[in-house]
C-alpha cells in the first residue's frame, strides 16, 4: 500500500493533470471558464474571493518554502527549526483563516443565492468537496501534525519534504513519506486527487490567469482632453494605444 500511495499514485495523478489539461484544451475551449456568476450576485462575491486566492496564495508561498527548500539549506543560514516553525505557524494560520474564510463564503453564497446554486453543476460539487477537505487536513497538519505517535516530534520536512523533491527524481522515497503522521498522509491524498480532477472542473481557469493585464498599458476609453495624447510609439518609449482622434459630442463642430 505505501509504495501504491507514495510512489504510484503520484505520478498517476499528475498524468491525469498534464493529460487532461492538454485534452480539456484541444476539445473543450468553450468549457475553458470559471462560468462566473458574478451577474447573479457580487456583494458577497467581492469579499470572498479575494479572501481565498489570497490566502491560496500564501499557502502556495509556504508549500513552497517547506517542500522545495531543504531543511539545510535554512539551516546553513542560520535560520533553524524554531525559527521556522514559528513562521510556519503564524503564517500557515493567516492563509488558512483567509482561505477557509473564503470558501465558506463561496460555498454559503452559492448554497443561498437562487439563481447562483441553479447554476451549480454534480462537477462543482465534487471539486468543492475536495477542494474543502484539502484546505481543512492542511490546516490540521498545520495545528496537530507536529506530534507523531507517542508524543514525538515530527517535523515534515524530514519526511514529506524528501519524499516530494524525490519525486523529480523519479526515485520517490516512499519510506520517508510512510514516516510521516497520518494527518500529513491524509493531506497528501487528497491534494494528489484534487490535482487528478483539475483539468476536469472549473479550476482549470488557474492555468489562464490573465497575468499580462499586470503590465500591458492602460486604457483610456473616453477623455475630457480636446486632442487625444499622441503615440509613444518612435518615441523611445514603453508602448501605449493609439488614439484614434474621437472627440466628444460637444466637441464635434456643428
């Protein structure tokens, strides 16, 4: 069962991630969306999301920080395993209380608002149920997952951190990751099957997010300016919309 569940079912899911991705992509474009409901509600819409994508992705920041860097390396700088834990801690709490804060949000706006739980599909469903039994292990492992059996003290990163960066390697260190504490395995679990239904729900949208809107210039539908600004393109400078020389009504000439 180990070496199923640590050195299988990883790869495993992470075929039907990439695979699926590709395939919604090819034949499903269409589908490619959030199917947002911001229409049918936004007043707790706007509190929520932000909640959880930002919470999301302090989490992600930690996971990070925990599973890629080694404990050497910290350890090398001086930064050692007190040190960390109480980041972890203080930190991993902020983002989960904002993700789970945020689901809940989601899922009570989405469960009392007609028209958005009418548009709420079996698939959305499943992906919140996975999606809140992943948020609610990691942040048990976060409180609790600190103490293995008997009392002992149990710091993942000598455990769920080698065997996660063994992965790469295709040489998965299962017995380091069948050490680790059972609400650490349950975590891991379900997280590899959320991965495994990504591509299949309307988390897919991550794979989309509009990072270029960060940095492409602004634009400027109307101006109270009498002539438009002209382009800064020959001028040496970052590229801009062309005005196209619309006046306003009233100043149009009679």
């Amino acid at each position: 069962m180990n070496t199923f569940l640590w050195g299988m079912l990883p790869y495993a899911c992470v075929t039907l991630l990439v695979g699926g991705t590709i395939w919604r992509y090819k034949y499903d474009q269409f589908g490619w969306t959030t199917r947002s409901s911001q229409l049918y509600e936004s007043k707790l819409l706007k509190i929520a999301s932000p909640l959880f994508h930002f919470g999301l992705i302090m989490a992600i920041a930690g996971h990070f920080m925990g599973l890629v860097i080694p404990k050497r390396w910290t350890d090398a700088i001086g930064f050692h395993q007190h040190q960390y834990h109480l980041l972890a801690l203080g930190g991993g709490l902020v983002a989960a209380a904002m993700i789970i804060v945020g689901l809940f949000m989601l899922i009570l706006r989405r469960r009392t608002t007609g028209e958005v739980f009418n548009a709420t599909t079996v698939n959305d469903k499943v992906m919140y149920i996975f999606l809140t039994g992943a948020v609610l292990l990691g942040t048990a492992a976060t409180l609790f997952g600190t103490r293995g059996a008997g009392g002992t003290e149990h710091n993942y990163r000598e455990t769920v951190s080698i065997w996660f960066r063994s992965l790469f390697t295709f040489q998965p260190d299962v017995q380091a990751m069948a050490a680790a504490t059972p609400v650490f395995k349950a975590h891991v679990i379900i997280a590899l099957l959320l991965f495994a239904i990504w591509p299949f729900t309307r988390l897919v949208h991550a794979f989309s997010a509009p990072l270029k809107y960060l940095f492409r210039p602004y634009i400027v539908y109307r101006t109270r300016d009498g002539v438009p600004t002209p382009s800064s393109q020959g001028s040496g400078s970052r590229r801009g919309w062309d005005p196209i020389g619309t006046l306003d009504r009233n100043q149009r000439p009679r």
